[in-house]
C-alpha cells in the first residue's frame, strides 16, 4: 500500500502534526493506529511516567525495612525492596484477576496498579547502589540516573554507559576519570570537557578530539599542551598550569568564567552527528536512519527517540536498549520484541503491550511486575489460544468504550497510558524537567501535583562556611550536614537544601585537586544541564557572514552559541 503525507491535529495540544509515509508502514507493521499526539505530547505523557529524582524514604512492605523508593509511603500500592521485589517470598500471579468488558480498560488499569506490589527503585543487576535509580549492570552507583554497561563508581550523574570513576557528568560513554564532563566519549582524567572525544589530562574544554594536556581552549584536533588554544612545550604549559591553583573554589570560580566566555565564543556544529546516515537530531553516533532522535547511538530505524543504543526498529521510546521493534515504550527495555503502551519493564519481554515491571514473560497484556509467565492479562494466566481471542476482544472494546481522562482526551487502543492514572504527581516526573508547567496548569489538565515536604535539616556547616582548599578538608567533615548555597531559592531544581559527602567522593576530591562543591547534587545537574540544548529542532541559517546553508538544528534561536552548517564549521575547526 502507498502511503501519503497526512496532517493531524493533536488532541492534546491543538497543533498540527504531520504522520509521515514510512509512520504508516510502522504502525502497519506492528498493527496499531496512527497516534492522535503529536510527537511531543506524546512524549510528555511518556515523561510523566518517569520518576528520576524525587525519592523518598519509607518501609518495605514486605520485610518491614527502612527503604529508599521512587513512591511516597502515601502510595496505593504495595512497594517492596529490592531483594524483597525480586525474591520468590510472594507470587505476583496471585494478584490475576477477570477483565470486566462492562467497565473502560485504564479505568481497570489504575485500579489493578493498587493493588499489586511495585519495585521501590529500578535497578537491575546492581550491586552496592541503595540510592540510584534507573540503573542496571553496574557497580558503585549514587545519586545517580540511567548508568548502565558495567559503570562503577559513578557519583551524582546522568546518562553513563561502560565508565568508572565519574562524578557530576552528563551524557558519558567510555569514560574514566572525569569530573564535570558533558556530552563525552572516551575521555580520561579529565575536568570540565563539554563536547569532546578521547581527550585525556585536560581540563576546561569545548569541541575537542583526540587530545592531551589541553587547557582553556576549544576546537582542538590532535593537539597536546595547548593553553587557550596556543602551542607551548611541555615545560612552559606545566608552568602555565601550575600559574593556578585548581585545588581552590575561588580560583576555579575565576576558571569558570573564562570557561563560559569559551563556550560562548566556540564554534558549535549545527548537531553533534557522528558517524551516521540519513539522521537528524542531536547526539547521535553511528545511527542509520535515524529522525529526530537525541542523545542515540548504535541505532537503525529510529525515530521520535531520546536515550536508546543497541537496537533496531523503534518509534516514540525514551530510555532503553538491546531490543527490536518498540513503540511508545519507556525505561529499562532490554532483550525486548514487539513491545507497545509500556514502561519499567526488566528484560526479556516479548509480544507485550501496557505493561510495567514485568520480565521473561511473552504474550501479555495490561499485567505488573509479572515473571516468567505466557498468556497473560491483568496477571491471570490463560492458554495461548484464549490468550489471542480475550485479547482481540479487550482491543475491539478499548475502542467500543474508550476512557475518557478529566479533560475530554479520549483514549482508544494505541494510546500510551494517560498522565491522571500515572502513580507520581506531574511535578515529581521527568515531564516537568522538559515540558515544565505550573501547579494551576496541571489542575486544569487533570493533573495531580505533590507540594514539596518540609526538609528540617539540622545544618552543621553554612554553605559559606564550606572550606575553599581541598587540602584544608579532613575526614571529619563527612560527620557535617553541608548547606546548599541555593537555600532552596532556586526554580525547578529540586533542591535538596543540606548534603552530605561520601567517604568514596571525598578521596576522588582530594585525588584530582577539586575543592568541595557548594551545591546540592540536584542543583548542580540542573546548573549542567543548562549547556545542553533542548530536544526539539528548529530550522536555522548557518551563522557564518555571508553563508545561506540552512540547517535543522537543536540550538534554540535565542540561545548564546554560534552554529554553523557541516561546511562552514569543517573549515573552521579543521
């Protein structure tokens, strides 16, 4: 069949989306309609689904232990510990029940999620990681998000694939050694790197390749004791670099400033594409066919996609890998096949739709945290030849009586499940880190919304009281209860308002000569992650006088950098 553009208007927003031929042969193939989101709605309903930082300390229902979990102790459903989750002390089947043909599918959807227990943090073959969450294979991990590829000792990061020894990074592959790193591959005792690759040594970088002992430059290829993009002889640049005294928080305040006048001044190629074919998007590496997908690498057939590797045949999936033909899934997916309107599932699930928490199973629908099972629908195991005729059926009654959400959005079968039944408040979920919106806008959405709980910390050490020189710390200090300078004065960042240091961080500080931070790790990734630009596209002039390219590009228009097309930043930087 041939397919045509077809424009659409989005039910949630109003705006027009447009659905592409090669949409249809998707959605043909996996046998589900076109979506009535557009793409980014679509993703703010997935988003929403995604609790990453706001935890909380409550009980194990099971073991009746003091816990750290994704859910307030206010949650409907039982939360269990790791051990307790994974373990065979309770049956997850024993929770099946009838589907009611009476009553609109999500609506039995929520009122199932109460009742079954649900994992207190989602890890996966973890060891030593109490306080991380969405982390899996991997070692040493705290405060921190998505690690995975046997990482280990991985601090208060984001976004780190097959590293070690990594504090306050975003977005790191390959890495080791590295403290503030943003958007790197395969760099090495390293600080403050923005956009580089196999840069060891160095220090306060942009836009550097396969480079040693660099220090306050940007657009370096194949260099080695460069300071601030001049040549020196190795004796001269150690001297050079003995001029400052890194082991002190106002002279690396100083640096900073030098550092964003860098970032400023550097020239950015008008989306970080490496290795790829037939890609748009940003951050993407060895990616073929690939449209608008950010922060993807190792991928063909990939669209509307943000945070995926190792995989093949994926539409509308934030968060996963190792698996083939997704949509409208996310986090965790590993060892999937055909897996739809899913999230927080563990490995190995194949032919599944509206699922979460499940792993080795085949055949199911609308089940949690369900193991090893086949033929599967709200937990109730059935034959596989009753399997294929209830599940035709609940699919003819989604949309004989679909759910109707408190605004009028309808939800047929094809819909990802609606943001009111998710188990988090819209303002504790990656939604309101992206698509942020206040506290009266999510009421008018139906939204729920959680104010945030009074912290009464007992601060044992002002935030100014903080010592400037790491050599003026001793051990003692990881007994204090350290204030963040925000004191909570900051938007969106979820500030944690006191913090404490670990015994591992304190020997990486002291190590690599880095002053003790000021900030809570929650306000200083959202300081970080104010570098990276949004995922979205905007059609944009190449920046260079007197060049007319035009380009889709992630760098909103009113941001600080200079863009340039493929051509015009090849002969710059080249």
């Amino acid at each position: 069949m041939e397919y045509k553009n077809e424009n659409r208007i989005c039910q949630n927003c109003h705006g027009e989306f447009v659905i592409e031929p090669d949409d249809f042969g998707f959605y043909e193939k996996i046998k589900v309609p076109p979506p009535t989101f557009c793409p980014a709605c679509r993703q703010t309903r997935r988003f929403a689904w995604r609790n990453e930082r706001t935890l909380y300390k409550r009980v194990c229902d099971l073991c009746k232990q003091d816990i750290v979990a994704i859910y307030h102790k206010s949650a409907p459903f039982p939360v269990y510990c790791r051990e307790c989750w994974y373990g065979d002390g309770w049956d997850p089947i024993s929770y099946g029940r009838e589907y009611d043909f009476s009553r609109p599918f999500f609506e039995q959807y929520r009122e199932f999620s109460k009742t079954v227990p649900h994992l207190a943090l989602f890890q996966r073959n973890v060891i030593n990681s109490d306080y991380s969450n969405m982390v899996g294979e991997s070692k040493n991990v705290y405060l921190s998000i998505s690690v995975t590829k046997n990482s280990e000792n991985i601090f208060y990061s984001k976004l780190v694939d097959k590293s070690t020894d990594i504090i306050d990074c975003l977005n790191i592959q390959e890495g080791q050694s590295l403290y503030e790193d943003v958007e790197g591959q395969n760099n090495y005792n390293s600080q403050y790197l923005l956009l580089c690759r196999n840069c060891l040594d160095s220090y306060y970088l942009v836009d550097c390749v396969n480079c040693s002992d660099c220090f306050l430059s940007s657009g370096l290829r194949n260099k080695q004791f460069y300071f601030r993009n001049k040549q020196y002889t190795k004796e001269d640049y150690q001297k050079e670099l003995e001029r400052f005294n890194l082991k002190s928080r106002a002279s690396r305040e100083i640096l900073l400033k030098e550092f964003n006048d860098i970032k400023r001044s550097a020239i950015y190629r008008f989306a970080n594409i490496i290795k790829c074919a037939n890609a748009t998007g940003n951050n993407l590496l060895n990616v073929k066919n690939g449209k608008n997908c950010f922060d993807v690498y190792n991928m063909e057939n990939a669209k509307y996609c943000y945070r995926v590797f190792d995989s093949k045949d994926f539409m509308d999936i934030d968060y996963g890998g190792w698996s083939e033909l997704l949509y409208e899934y996310i986090t965790g997916a590993k060892n999937y096949y055909n897996v739809k309107f899913s999230h927080a599932s563990l490995d190995s699930v194949r032919n599944a739709e509206y699922t979460e928490l499940c792993r080795n199973c085949t055949n199911i629908f609308g089940c949690i945290s369900l193991n090893n099972a086949e033929n599967a629908i709200l937990n109730k195991i059935y034959s596989k030849e009753e399997f294929k005729k209830l599940r035709t059926q609940i699919i003819k009654q989604m949309n004989d009586m679909p759910f109707f959400d408190k605004s009028g959005r309808v939800y047929k079968y094809g819909e990802f499940f609606p943001i009111e039944i998710s188990p988090w408040a819209y303002n504790e979920t990656l939604a309101q880190e992206f698509y942020s919106i206040s506290k009266e806008e999510a009421n008018q959405n139906g939204y729920s919304w959680r104010e945030s709980e009074v912290k009464n910390f007992n601060i044992t050490m002002p935030w100014d009281k903080i010592p400037d020189s790491i050599d003026e710390v001793h051990d003692e200090i990881k007994k204090e209860i350290l204030e963040c300078a925000h004191q909570g004065n900051c938007a969106n960042h979820q500030c944690s308002f006191a913090f404490r240091l670990a015994d591992y961080e304190l020997r990486f500080y002291k190590k690599h000569r880095i002053p003790l931070p000021i900030l809570c790790s929650n306000c200083r990734y959202y300081e970080r992650k104010k570098v990276m630009p949004a995922l979205k596209l905007w059609k944009r002039n190449c920046m260079k006088k007197g060049c007319q390219n035009k380009f889709e590009t992630p760098f909103a228009p009113d941001r600080p950098e200079k863009v340039y097309c493929e051509r015009c930043y090849q002969q710059e930087v080249y």
